[in-house]
C-alpha cells in the first residue's frame, strides 16, 4: 500500500482486526481511510465501496457468501454459461469476466480481499479459485494482536487460514499434528503477556510453564506449514 490508496474502514475499531488493518496498517503506508458511519446493509456497502474504491477489503465469510449466493452462483448454474465453465477452452474467459464482475462491485480497484472472523464456506471458496479471485483466509485473535496465521493469495492453499507470521512459532497439541487435530498452541512477539488483572483467567490460558498461548480452537498443520482450524 501507498499513498494514493484507498481504504473503506467498516470493521469495529474496537477489536484488533480492524484497528490493526483498517487503521494502524494504512496510515502507516500513507493511505487514505473512509469510514462508514452507519450498519454495513448491502446498499450502503455497495454504494461505499463503489465511492471509495478501495485497493484492499477486509471483510468476514458471510458477507462474501451472500454475494456469492445472490449474484454468482445463479448465473453460473444457467445455461450456458454452466457448459462454458465446463469446457477447458472457453472456462477461462467465462471466470474473467465473473471475476470482473465481482471486482466492479467491489469498487473496481481492489489487489486483495482478505476474510478472518470464521470459516469459509467450501463450496464458495471452490468458485473463488476457479475464477482466480485475489481472496486469502486469515486467522487470528485479540490476544496475539491479532494475527496467527495469513499468507499471500498468490500461493494461498485452499481450505486452509495461512501460515504462521514472522516472530510466532505454532504447534499441534496432537500426536500426529498432519493427521489429528488437536488444540493449536502458538508464542511469540505479539502474544499478550496475560489480562489486566485477572491471574485466574491468564494463567487457564497458558500452557502449565507459561510458554505457549492456548488458543481454543482444534486444528492441523501440513508439511508446508498451512494451518487448518477443525473445530474448537
């Protein structure tokens, strides 16, 4: 990001994700931030994002979906349109000109859509990599500032919430950490030291040495380092 860049804030700037990425993030690269004042409906959405248009969203799952299920997956359950996204030769045209579509309702000037907050739906996400949206999955929480996992949608695996960032180690409390799931632990830089005076509460947080965050949630971690979240 840089100077010129726009970005719609619509996240509550009260939790980390959007203070963090909505706020701190783009005044650090010089961007210029638009809030939006009022309940994000999709008529105010749309119309902000149509003003603004912004280089970077960050939005959650259901969101995305509802656009999905509204505008997308009728149009790709027609005919023709379902033969041309069936066939090698015309599928690629068919999913750039959808992807377009859906770059256009985001404003038309957007490099990269990032989701966090829950799960993406497999079926949306199955669409999203067919058109080649520049969409990635984050993971993370209040109490690591808030970023655990992320990677670059260029290389992003499907299905997963990213890669460990830089300054944080993570690992599986399981015996096969591939295979079964188990509770994600993690430590690092941005890892809180524990909250405000509530001993009780920090210390059930942490492993029994203090080392390792305990995040609640259950999940894998392939050989390439992807994070998968199955539950908590």
């Amino acid at each position: 990001n840089g100077p010129g860049d726009t970005v719609l804030s619509m996240l509550p700037l009260a939790h980390m994700f959007g203070m963090a990425f909505e706020f701190i993030y783009p005044i650090a690269g010089g961007c210029t931030i638009y809030f939006l004042g009022k309940t994000p409906t999709p008529q105010i959405l749309m119309k902000g994002l149509a003003d603004v248009k912004p280089y970077l969203v960050l939005t959650v799952p259901l969101v995305v979906e509802k656009i999905f299920k509204n505008a997308v997956i009728p149009t790709i359950s027609k005919q023709p349109v379902k033969f041309l996204m069936s066939n090698p030769i015309t599928r690629g045209l068919v999913a750039k000109k959808i992807r377009e579509k859906l770059l256009a309702f985001f404003g038309g000037n957007m490099r990269v859509l990032i989701l966090g907050g829950a799960a993406l739906n497999q079926d949306i996400e199955k669409i999203m990599q067919q058109i080649k949206m520049p969409y990635t999955v984050g993971y993370g929480m209040t109490e690591c500032a808030p970023l655990i996992g992320y990677h670059e949608w260029k290389t992003f695996k499907k299905g997963s919430c990213g890669t460990i960032v830089d300054r944080m180690e993570i690992k599986i409390d399981s015996a096969n950490p591939e295979k079964i799931s188990g509770e994600i632990l993690v430590k690092g830089d941005n890892v809180m030291m524990g909250y405000y005076k509530n001993e009780e509460a920090t210390k059930a947080t942490f492993t029994e040495d203090g080392q390792w965050l305990r995040t609640g949630d259950m999940g894998t971690i392939d050989k390439d380092g992807n994070i998968f979240i199955k539950g908590r």
